[in-house]
C-alpha cells in the first residue's frame, strides 16, 4: 500500500491547540478529536513542535512551539506583540497544513528499531522535510497585493511550526511531519500580508516529490538500505 507523500489543506479557526496537545499527551484520542484539530498536534507523547522558515525568523521565532505564538501567528498577528501583521480580514484562512509521510516500509523500520537506527531515520525524514519546505519557500512564499490580493510580490519564506508524529490517528506505523503555514509572509517591501495560496497548491505535488528523493538518497547513504522501483515519485 502507497503512502501519500505530500498531503495539503487548509487550517480552519482554532485549530492550533489540536496541534499542541498531541506533543503534551494531554488527552485521550477520543477527547483530542472532540476538542479540535490543535489538542491533535500540540498534545500527546509525540516531539513538541519546532519553528521553521525565513518568516519564522523574521519574527525571531526558533525552537520550541508554544500555544500562545502559534496561536497568533494563525491569527495574522505579530506572536510577541499581538500587532496585526498587515491587514485582517474577517474570511482571513489561518494558514494551511502541508503533511509529509514517509513510505510504509521506512514508518515500519522506524517503529521496529532500537534508539541509534530510529535516530538516524528520523535525521533523515527531519532533513528530507526542511529540504522539501526549502523548494517551497523558494517558490510558493508569494504575499497577495491590491484589492481583493489580485497582485502578487515576493515573499520572505514561511512561518511554519513542523509537528513530527510517530503513528497514524488510527495507531499504525506512520514517520510523518504535519507543517503548519502560517497566511502571512513579509513581502520585498516590507510589508506583511496573506499568501497567494495558488503557489502553495501548484508547488505541493513537486515538494513531495523532492521529500522522497531526498529520504531514499539519505536513508540510502547512512543505511544502504534498496528500494522498490520509483512509481509515480514513490518507493518502497
């Protein structure tokens, strides 16, 4: 069975602390699905969050996740100030959600091996991601401009919050990293504003693709481990 390498959707209002409590292992699974989509990332035995991305820096965001600036970079706001970062709108989309997983064969090794091999796969999968979110900022971080955002700028990278998980919703073996994108990057004039959620959507196809090339070829050097012919950008 094929994994999807590359799945994108947009974040819904609230959703942040789904995200968070998955890491803190807070809640039940029934409960963190009841409560929304953050409790899902944020909560849970899994690794705390990490901040990534040029627009992560910008902010002077780096390291751990915290619920309090995630919150507010979603919102559209400045996460140490709470300051609008450009306009607001009322049907402003929060960010979105792109969910890189690694092939079934790789999530089952990972489950199965002692701490160094687990150790050396999820470097991998972790580089393979950053990589991935590189092609992506470089061609996908675009701010909208003008009335109704029909012109289009360059923008700085992203502000991303990347939540790494061990297992599917339903308990399987599943190595994969949901990357929160926040709507908003700092465009070459110095202003911030939402992004052109076009490039995300016409770049995430070859980010995926880009995502498993780079985990063979790694996976391949540190493990020399041999795959499945490539179908489609995959293999196993």
């Amino acid at each position: 069975m094929k994994t999807i390498m590359l799945s994108l959707g947009k974040l819904a209002t609230g959703q942040a602390g789904y995200y968070l409590e998955q890491a803190h292992g807070s809640l039940t699974r029934a409960a963190s699905v009841s409560s929304g989509v953050e409790d899902y990332y944020l909560g849970g035995p899994e690794a705390a969050g990490a901040w990534e991305g040029a627009g992560a820096k910008a902010l002077g965001l780096s390291g751990t996740v915290h619920g309090a600036a995630l919150d507010r970079v979603l919102a559209g706001e400045h996460p140490a100030t709470g300051a609008p970062l450009g306009r607001v709108l009322a049907a402003r989309r929060p960010g979105f959600d792109l969910t890189f997983s690694a092939p079934k064969s790789v999530s089952v090794l990972f489950g199965i091996s002692d701490d160094a091999l687990r150790a050396v796969i999820r470097d991998a999968h972790d580089q393979a991601v950053r990589d991935a979110l590189g092609y992506m900022e470089r061609h996908a971080a675009v701010a909208r401009r003008g009335p109704a955002g029909v012109h289009t700028i360059a923008g700085n990278g992203f502000v991303a919050a990347a939540f790494r998980h061990r297992t599917s919703r339903a308990g399987d073996p599943q190595l994969h990293t949901h990357v929160l994108v926040a709507n908003v990057t700092l465009g070459a004039d110095g202003r911030w504003s939402t992004l052109d959620g076009r490039r995300i959507y016409a770049h995430a196809k070859t980010a995926g693709y880009l995502y498993e090339a780079r985990l063979r070829s790694l996976l391949t050097r540190e493990l020399g481990v041999e795959w499945t012919p490539v179908r489609n950008g995959i293999a196993d």
